[in-house]
C-alpha cells in the first residue's frame, strides 16, 4: 500500500553540516572582548522582540542558520519563523522574530544577518534566472565557485531557489574539462582513462569547447556533456547532435540576461558560478523593540 | 638618527591568519575521495605550468592565500606572483605563475580561484570607489557585513583596494546603534553607560538618524558619528555640525554611483557594507600547458 | 598528439587528506606526559634504523601514512620506501627503512604500525578476494562500514587491492534501500521521488530482495541495482533479467569463501562490507638496530 | 557508617571522551551534501521506529555511542536501550529501539551501526577468550593496537567484554621493550635509567624473550614482566621463577584457539592485540517500521 | 522616555568564550581513560551534594567556567551560585552548591577549580590594588602578559576586580613601544606611519622612557602615552606636562606595595602585567557530602 | 655490550604536544587584524636581532615553545638558544638570539614570552624548593594544579626544575581522597573497588588525614600514602609507621618556606599545587636592535 504522506520539498540541512561555520564567524565577530557596546549599555534583564525584515523582495534560504547564530549565545531565545526558506518574500515582509533576552539578540545580529543575507541572495538570483527559462525545458545548476567554507549552504540556498545541484566537489562525479584533455592528449584518451578508474557509481561528464570535440566525445560511454562558452547558434547545434543520449550543460559567463536565450537552445542545464560568487546579498535588517 | 628604511605599504597577512580557511576549503572540495577526475587522468610524473590570468581589469588581492592553496597539496609547488597584491592587472595579465607537479595544480586550481577572485573583486571594487571621490576628503571603509569565517582576508581586501577597515569585531570599538539608544533611553544615556564601562583604549561611535540626534551626541565626549541613511543635504548639515570635533561617517546603502556626491559633502568617511557582502568576484581564468 | 606519459595506477592520497588522523593519533598515544619510556632510556644524540617488516605475506597500504606519523614527531627522520603501496610483500619483506634519531622512531613506531597494519589488512582481503573471482567479468567494491573517522583511508586501501569504491559517503550518489521504499510506498514512488530531487551529476541504485521487486525496478530509470542477499541461483537469475541494461551488484555477507561462486553468476560487482569491518590487519613488525 | 550503596560495574564513558569522534564520523558520511537518498524520499513529518538487531549472538559496547549519532542529528529522537552495554545478546534479540522522526533515524544509521558493530565486535572477542580461560587465574588485557582515534571507545569495548585495560598510551606506565633495552644496552640499564626518571606513580614493565633476561630482570625492581613470544613451556617455568613477585603477562600473537593453554601456565595476564586490530564486528542491522 | 532598567554592571561572558577551554581542560585531564578512581568507587546511582568554599577572602570569578565544566560532563548537575562574580566572599564561604550525580561532580571538581580560583586570584589582586588607590583618580588595566589561551577569561576577571581591560590584542589598538620607536627611528616617525596607516576607530598609545620622548610625543596626535619605568617624580611631572590632553599611563614592575604612591602621582591608568601573570590563585575547596 | 651512549638529562617535549596551544595564544593576540602597531610601522625588509634576556636569575623552561611562537609567524627567523631549558640564568643573560624579519620578531614577542615567562617560573619555584631540601631523601612533585590547556608544558617546567611529576591526569594512577572514601564508606572499602577494577599498570595512593587513616590504609595493598595537611609532628609519626612499604607524600598548603621542615619528617615526596598554580612568572624581556 502506498504510503499517504507527501513527499519532501526543499529539505533542511542538519544542524551539523553548519554549526561550526556559525560558531567561526560568531567568534571571529566576538574577538576576546564580546560586544564591547551591548555590554557596556544593555542590562542583563532587559528582554526585547525583534523582526527580520526584508528591504527588499527575494527568496528566503538560510533562516536555521540565523536562529543558530542566536542560539549559540542565548538557547533561550525564541525563534518564530514566518516565511520558511524556499518561501517569497515582499519589501517589508517580517521573516522571523526573535523573543527574548535583548543583549543575546543585539550581539548575534550581523552574524545572523550576514548568513541569512548571502544565502538569500543567491536564492533571489537562481530563482529570479529560473523564473526567465520557464517554459523551457533547462534547469538551472551552480558550480563549485562556491565561497571557501560555505559551499554546503550555499548549494542549499541554490535548491531553495528553485536550482539544482551540480557536484558537491571533487569526488562525487568526474568532469573532465580542457586541461585534463592537454594531459591525457584528446578526449577518447581522457575518457578511457576515467572509465578504467572510476567507480559506478560515478557519473562521468566532458567539457567540450567545439562541436568537433563533442563529436569525439559523443562516441565514448559519458553521461553529460559540458558545452563551454558556445554562441547560441551553436549550442542549439550542439543539443540536435547530442540527441538525448546525453545531459546537455550550458556554461561560460552565464547571467540573468543571456539565460532565457541559452535555454531555448534546448540544453538540460544551465551552469551558472555567477550565483554563488557574484551574486547580491539580499537587504535585510533587523526591526528592535523593547516590547512585541 | 632617521631609519632610512621606507615606510610599510600593503602589508600581507601571516599565514597563520588564513591557512585554517584555506586547509577547510580544500578539504571541502576534495571530500573523502579526492579529485577523481585528475586522479584518473593525470599521472603521477606530469609536469605542468600554469597561469593565473585576469580575463578582466582590476585590483589583485589574495595571491599568497591562493599559493597557500596550491602548496598546501604540494609544498614543492613553484608559485612565482608577477602583479602584487595591491596592484593593478589589466585583462590579459598573468598574476602568478606555477610550476610542478600538474595533478596538484590542477586539483587545486578552483580553491585558490575562489579565494582570489573573491577578495580581488573586493578590492576591486573598493578601488573604483576610492577613485570616484578622489579630490575630496574622504575615506572609504568596510563595515562587519563581510562573508562569515573570511573577515580578516575581506578587510586585508579592502585596504589591498585603497580603502580603511572600520572596527574589525564587536570587541576593538564602540558603535552605538538605534536599537542601543532604544535601549539605553536616550543618546546621551547611551553614551554614558559606555563611558563608565569601556576601556581607555576603546574609541566611541555613535549613530544619528537625524540633525537633533547629531546635536544630542556632539554635547557627549565621542570619537565619531555614523550618519544613517542621511540625503546629501542632511548630510553635508551634518558635516557643518559637527565642524571638524568628531569624525564624520556617512552609512547606508551607498553604491559606487552614489559615493561621489555623498563624499563631497565633506564626511570623513563612506561606509560600504556593499564592497564585502555583494561586489561581484574578478574574472580569472587557469591557464594550464604542459610546458612553460 | 597524444601525451605519452602514462596513465596513473594507484593514486596515493594528498597528506591532507589524513594528517588530522595522524596527529589525533599520535595526540591519543603521547596524552600529556609523552613517551616515559623513551624519554627516559633514549639520549637525543642516539641514532637508529629500523625497518618495518611484514610477518605474513599481504598487499601493502598505507606507507606514506606510516611515514607522516614518524616525520610528525621528527621531520629529520629520513624514510625510505621498499615496497609501495599497492604492491604484494612476502613474509620477511622489508617495506620501508626508516633512519635517523632513535627516540622518535621509537615513540612513533605504534601509531605508524597501527595505520599500516589495519590499511594492508584491508588491502590484502580486497586482493585475495579479486584472486578468487579472477576469471569472471566482476570487481570487488567496498561499502560504507568503514571504521569511523578513516574512510578516506580504507576506501584507498581497498584500491590499493584492486578493488573499487561504491560511494564515499550520503552525498554523492542514491542507494535506495528497502527502508526508503517502505517510506515511499514503494519502489516506483521511491526512484520517482529521487528522479525529481537528484542533480543530474548523480547515480541512482536500487537495493532488492526478490525478482518481483527487481522486475519492477528495472522498468524504471536507474543505474545499479544492488541485488542483496539472494541464493547464488537467484543472483544468476537477476543478472539474467537485468541483461546488462543496468550494473547489477551482489550484497550481503559475502566472505572469501562465497565470492567465486556469486562472481560466478555474472554480477557486475561483489560489495564486501566486510573488507573494511572485519578484515585482520596485517602482521608487521618494526626492526631496530642502532647501526643500518 | 558505611554505604549501603553498590560499587560500580561497568561504567559509561562521559560523552565527552567520544562526542568529538561521533561528529567527525557523522559529517565524513554528510560531506557536503547529506544524505540524498533520505532528503528526496523522506517527508519531514514522516515519523517511524526502529530497533537495533542483533543478527549474531554477542557482547553489546557502544550503545551510548550510537545513541550520540542519532541524537546528533535530531536531539528529539528517544533512544531506549533493551540490552545494556556489557550485557549478552542472542541472535535476534533488539538492542534499542529509537523512535521519532524518520528522516535521522536513516541518515544516521550507518555512523550508528559502524561504531556499535566494531566495539561489540571487540566485546565479544574479549568475553569468548575470558570464557576459555575460566577456571585460571589469567585475565585477559588489551594493547596501544587500537584503531587510531578510537582508543578511548575500544579499551571500554574490552573491559564491556571482561576484559582489563593495559596501559592507555605512552605517558601512563613504562614497558621497556627490547629496542629500548638494545638502546640502554641490557635490561639493567633500561630499568635504571627509568628509575631515575620516572614518577613515583608510574609502574614499570619490562619485556623478556627468554629465561636468561627474566632472571636478569627479576634482580630489578619493577612491576610487571612482559613474557614475549614463548612456549607455553618456557611460560610455565617463567611464572614459576617470577614466583608471585612480579606481575606475569604472556605476549605475541595469543589468539582464542591458544589462549586457554597459555593461561593454564599460570600467568597474571594474556594481552591480546588480536581483541583490537582484528576481531571481527559484531553483525548488526536496523529493523525499520512506519509504526512501532 | 528614559528606559527605567538599570544599566549593566559585570557581564557575564557568553559561553561560546570559554566553552572550548573547559572542554580541552576537561579532555586534558580525562585523557584516554577517564577518571579511573570514580569510575571504580562510585556507583552510577550514587548523588550528592558539594560546596564550593573560599578557604580564604577573595573576590570571585568564573563561577559560570566552573558551571561549564560540571555540566560538560553532566547537563544534569544542578548548580547554585552563593557568590556572584564580582562580589567578595569571607574564608568559610561557599560560593556555589552543586547538586547531582556525584561522578562527574568528583570528576569535574579539579578542572572546574583549576578555573575558579586562577580567575578569583586575579580578580582578588586586582580589586587589592583597586582599594590601595583609592581616592586618586587612577585606575587599575591589565595587559597583554596573559595565560596563553585564556585571554578573554583574564580580562574579565580583572573586570571583575573592579579593573579596566587595556587592549585584547594586537589588532584593536596601536601601542608604540620603545622597539616601533627605533625602527621607525624616531617617536614622531613612528606616529606619523600609524597615522597615514590605522583605522579611524583605534586609539594610539605612545611608550615614552623620558621626559623628552614625552615632549616630542605629545606634539603628535596621540591618545595616551605609556609612561615606562618612571620614578614617582618623574611620573609627576610627565603627568603635569601631559596636562590632560592625554591619557598617561604608568607602567613597569607595579606592584601592591608601590601601587599608591604612583597613583598618587595624578597618573590616569597603573598597567600592571603583575595581576594576569604572577597573581596567587584564591585558595578554594570542594567540600562534598551525599547528602545536603 | 654496554652502549656507551648516557642516558637523556631534560626531555624536550615533541613540539606535537604544544603546537596547538602556540598557534592559539597567537591567533588569540592577533585577532582578525593582525598587529596594527607592528604593520604600520615595520617595513617588510627591514631586519633585526633581538635577544631574550632574563631580567632576574632564574631556571629556563620554555625556550623550544618561545621559538615556536616565533617560527609560526616567519619560519624564516633564526633562533639560536644561549642558556638551554633546564640550566639556570643569571639576572641579565641572554637565553636566546633571534634574528631575521623585524616585523615577525614583534609581532610574536609578547606570545612567545608569554610561555617563557610561565614555565621558567615554574621551573624557577621548583628549583628553589628542590635547593631547600637538599640533603633529605625528598622529591618534589608538581599536582593536577595546573593551568587549563598547559598541563603538558607545566609538568614539563617542573621537571625543567629538577621536580618530578605526579599523574597527568584522572587515567594513569589512582588516587583515592577524602571525598572518595566518604562514598565507598571506608578507606578498605574504597581500596577494594580499585583493586578489582584497575588495571595491572596501575598505582594506587590513598590519601589519609589521620594516623588512623593511614593504619587503616597500610593495611591494604597500596602503593602510596598522600599524608593530608599533618602538622610537622604527625607527619614524622606517619613515616615511622609506613616504615618503607609505601610511598609517602606530604601534601596541604606547603609553601618553599615550610617545604625544608616538612621534608626533614623523612617523608618521600612534596607535592606542591602552588608551583603551577600560583608561582610568580620569571621577569624576561626582549631587546631589539637593528644590528646584531
């Protein structure tokens, strides 16, 4: 019998995959004093309410981030989402409150909202790219040029913008791109190479930069094909070649202007690095009071 | 008698200051598994050299940190910088260029990108600030809106770019924010309760909303004064008010079009949470061959 | 041109992968005090050589792990490979001759045993196994039963002995086992639910018990099925069934002593938790002589 | 007065001695990405029960780690023990029952079961061999060949299974072995030079190949003699010459098949490195439902 | 309206500051066995009450670093502060009752104390000389001669004895001492390169030896000047000269005995390296009973 | 043959056991903006020799951990050691030379004498206690006083001061106090739930504070009395009694001016918490000058 419940939509990550990234940047904002300012003006009594509000419209991704970020100093802090991640938000929108002790809340401020910011600009900038390829059949993927230490949330925010994932690093898939072709000395070599080595479990794709090169790629046993910084024209000539015997990716200096033109190419995947290195962080701040 | 030795310039951060970063990114990236891609391809006695090439204009920052990344695989790397941290490339420039073993180069070459992309964007962007206000007096300076776990490699960024660090955490400055004041009940509470409580080294910062709030705070024994959010009218009031007594920092949502105006109103300095949380990464590339 | 280096055979790790779990190691046997025994006996001025020797006849993994603990404690300590990794010894063998300060070659000779022993015990089981099913068209995989905090390690161990790695970890491919379907409410639900979340970069394999289960999986889109704990006639009958349209893989509690006959019925793959949970390190031994 | 109170039986680690490597085994299994299988299959709402089975008669240790692992991911998770540590399971017999949401209870799994196989495993390996040796007045100890990382886990596995704690590393009792003798030039010398340097509270051990060097060190004062390598004839007549003075510990390759022999020679002490570099672990599985 | 809650007097330190010094505190005394002498006399069901007790008048700090270490090991144990940090208690006190499972209160007495009364001994030092000047306007700062590791633990205890801090590092202020002074080659040199080079929020503190240094000195702009090694006399007229245009600083070999003559002085600040690093520790015991 | 090699004097600790505690005193100094003073005025060429000069006589400890502090800023730095840990200064001699890069030099001064100053006070207290009972058949011996984080180092000094070191921690040795015993319900009592848990390599020390206690105890199998704050007199009776069969170790507040009576009881050891826990630092400094 078929089990009732639903499946998941966008899943959170576990605590453990950035607790410690939050607990760095708490103290790497905490030096060996604390909060110099806090300290000296608020009274440990003193509670307070205060709202996260949205400067501006986007997506929501990192808001477990943020209530860890308060956490870590004060467990006690109450933390009431009100637009989940995944979740749109309007200018003005409130996407949490924080209850609670008002110095705990005062000090963990910019390191929530340092998180909570990047993480939803990046899912702002996928989604806002999904939005303009709706209607073709591509999805969009990021890549590995992810920020140093931050690369398993910022694969979330991707998904939480309506993206998908491309490998997490080195050693969950191969791709083969130009230079390991210099080494090998062509592609069917590279790829002879890979297939001798790789385990099954691994999916094997190939940066190709002409349409000779993904001629030669095509005869070999690959999964995917990455065509890299092709014009247009020829990326639709490359997606009628390949023929959907093989995942077809887009790359090269994609932005949100060019994207709605590139997937009506045809292709399977638009690789986008600009979503995670480039992309605005989203405005956000934080609304204060002394009551709710 | 006078040290004929020349004053420092940019000075680079110790090692000690980035190598945890550098170690947990690549450690990200290579999994459990390492670069299978190169490890199957790329065999043990390939030799290599490569360049970093800047495919546009900027300012460089971070090339020890993307050595570090590349010696960290392998310490007989040769990494020779040819344009310096705190210079100027053109696109087309080489920054760097390494020889040896090719694997590691190659697994390594997307961690060390990343770092240096980032923080050459940063100073980049800070640079082209920097140059529109030139002629007056003013200062650009970061704020603590920097990516979590990379502050100290974000504000060596900035002043690679020709720009000041603000406080570098909550514990080597006061800044008494609204929500402060809301506590505190009052500006010149605010700044009370910080006088009694802070240590003699501890510079003052108070932030005004309004022209009645900066008359408030110039009557109180401060260091400075962030000016939030002010039009360039309300602002250039400001600069008269306080006549040189206190420092003068304009804040809130500049962006590179709106620096040269707010600057010549004649404030100290223009605090830019844009320049670390949403400059976009400078655009390199690795170019690889198997000789030199 | 093709490049005439050849392609690499077993891949040695980046110390970065495991220089944490030496020096953890190290940190666990020295406690606060350090070597009493050593301290007290050994002069700094004393001199050694030692040779590690095999005492049964095994494949060898794990020397430059070996060689990081001595050069943790003495990064003098001159350490010279006899038998590299990947290759078989025979009882007597010396695998490597470390030279220089004795003190150091003492405190470290456990830890660095400890590594090689557990690493060649699990090369040495993959090896023999490989030897029994020679002949037919399966490999030997390893799974996720690795000891806790070295499966960087054991997963290359079981390289070192010819066999292949299944995934390294959760992230880097789907096995649906029958856990999942129960969740799912069944095989279809399930491989449906992993086909709309998983990125195109990753591999999905679907864990059966009974032909009717497996009938059903394969008239769905995946990649490997793992065929767990059928009689050697029902492996043959499922390999026949799934007609080399996806990779079939024989789980559960395989041993030396059943792998020839289930590689017998055409499986792809034998995958052996019990290579990295229960396999016996292999027998070694540290000589020592104060002259070479 | 005294306490009515018992004396303690086996006691449980604190968690602080194994949170550590709970976490860092956890987050090799997560990578990057977490568990893909469980995020696409399983709703967050989803709840079920599982219990820990076990698939082989045994010696239970480690349930309070595998409990860490699964609360490591869902603090909320209950995790009933049935059979306590240090207690016999037969086959089929359930271990814990965890109940709770479904999602952790699958993706923590295998960190669980990987930890409390292994130091099972060693319990009853180290039970069977105090069984065969009943009735003797040998006890059964371990060694520093423990996996590395794991030594704090896997002494309390051996005293799970009746077994005693050699020494925990290198700082908390001597043995002089015989490079440390070949370096002091002969047994007297070691043990002089340790009693000169060593702490009043730490024992001495020395390790003796034949009848010639027990006789030799029998001169000395110490605690404990190592009798390394010898017949069970040669044993006999060193128990008698060591005639209750010292402590007698009979070493090298003891196994369950020569153990009850070599007890029967009258020695203190079998240690068996066997216990810890090679038992087998014990054979596990999780029983997964829907409803309890 | 004035906020009528009271302004805040010694803040407590967020956890997150010391956390990870008890746990290396704790694991450095468990090490890889635990506390062999509970574990074998104490019952797991056995509780019990404990005191902690001033043997001897002080004032107290750290109580909340000796609550982490008893809960570290137990989150179960109750604990009740008697005597808060900051206030002073007689010998005979009890500064906290600590009530629970009486394992870990055995096993955690040592570390929690180890803290508890370092930190009450600075705190009793500091406030000792805080009462030996009081009537002058000078006040007592630490400085950066601190126990490795517990820089934010001493600087709050100091604080807690009624002192100020001095800067936490290198990073949060400029201090030129006699070494800058001499590559710079001159006093007004040096100023002149921190001028062109620090941030607008960092103060900068002049080291001066003579009565000339300090009149080139106080022609720069500076905040403070370091008044290093003077006589009472000269430290009076260098006080006079400064004439409150900046702070002056005594510094240099002050101790209890010769605090109030210098303060006398009219000096505005006594560092005293003294109290962080050579201060006797409070004499405190664990008075433990089982039953309240 | 005898090997004419003599035995080790002082043990340098392998740097593995401090290297942690260095690069975190260092990073906690540095902060996030490195050394502001160092930065803005040393040039990056300019060169400098610097020698640790030892402003009062004393005994060394620490000069190998100094130069870590200095090597992990700048690996380049020469160190060359003049008086070796474990020899005594006189007030004005150089302990060690430094030579190389300024700005490093500096910039680690104040960590690496930091260490130096701590442990050679130490090993300066212990010395001085050793010197006053000389001639008696006592040894001195350090406690589990120490300073959280330090205790490798600190038990290191005292033996640096020709002290000895009791347990280094809860694992290695039993000791059973006053709270143990009002558990067990008698010191036989607590005895005999050590002697049938411990290990072989395990010494036990009763603590007594009465003859009565101590008659109890002598009847046990033990291997020392810790002999609890008797006065001078009993302490004298306690040694008759235990009449050579066990250990005797004076303990309770002894301070270098109570130490001599104490050890002329003819008690075997003092054990002096004191030493670690509130020894004065020895008086360092470090003078810099361009040339050497």
């Amino acid at each position: 019998m078929k089990n009732p419940n639903p499946e998941p939509d966008l899943v959170p990550l576990y605590p453990l995959l950035y607790e410690d990234a939050v607990r760095r940047a708490l103290l790497e904002d905490m030096g060996r004093g604390g909060d110099l300012t806090a300290d000296a003006i608020v009274a440990a009594q003193e509670t307070a309410a205060a709202r996260i509000v949205a400067r501006a419209p986007g997506r929501i991704a990192g808001l477990d981030v943020a209530c860890e970020a308060f956490r870590c100093l004060d467990p006690g802090l109450q933390f009431d989402v009100r637009i989940r991640d995944g979740k749109d938000a309007a200018a003005g929108d409130a996407l949490a409150v924080i209850q609670g002790s008002a110095r705990p809340i005062l000090s963990a401020e910019r390191t929530a909202l340092n998180f909570l910011a990047r993480l939803s600009g990046i899912a702002t900038a996928t989604r806002d790219i999904v939005a303009r390829i709706r209607g073709t059949s591509a999805r969009v993927v990021c890549t590995r040029k992810t920020t140093p230490g931050l690369r398993a949330l910022e694969k979330f925010a991707v998904r939480a913008g309506g993206g998908s994932n491309h490998r997490f690093g080195l050693d969950d898939a191969v791709l083969i791109k130009d230079n390991h072709i210099v080494v090998a000395g062509g592609v069917a070599e590279a790829i002879g190479r890979v297939r001798r080595h790789a385990g099954h479990m691994v999916k094997v794709e190939v940066e190709v930069d002409t349409l000779e090169q993904l001629e030669t790629a095509l005869k070999e046993k690959i999964d995917a094909v990455l065509l890299d910084n092709m014009s247009v024209e020829t990326l639709a000539e490359a997606v009628r070649m390949a023929n959907k015997r093989v995942i077809t990716e887009a790359s090269g200096g994609i932005t949100p202007q060019t994207a709605a033109a590139i997937a009506a190419t045809g292709v399977d995947l638009l690789s986008i690095g600009w979503l995670t290195h480039s992309a605005p962080a989203l405005d956000l701040s934080l609304e204060f009071s002394l009551k709710l």
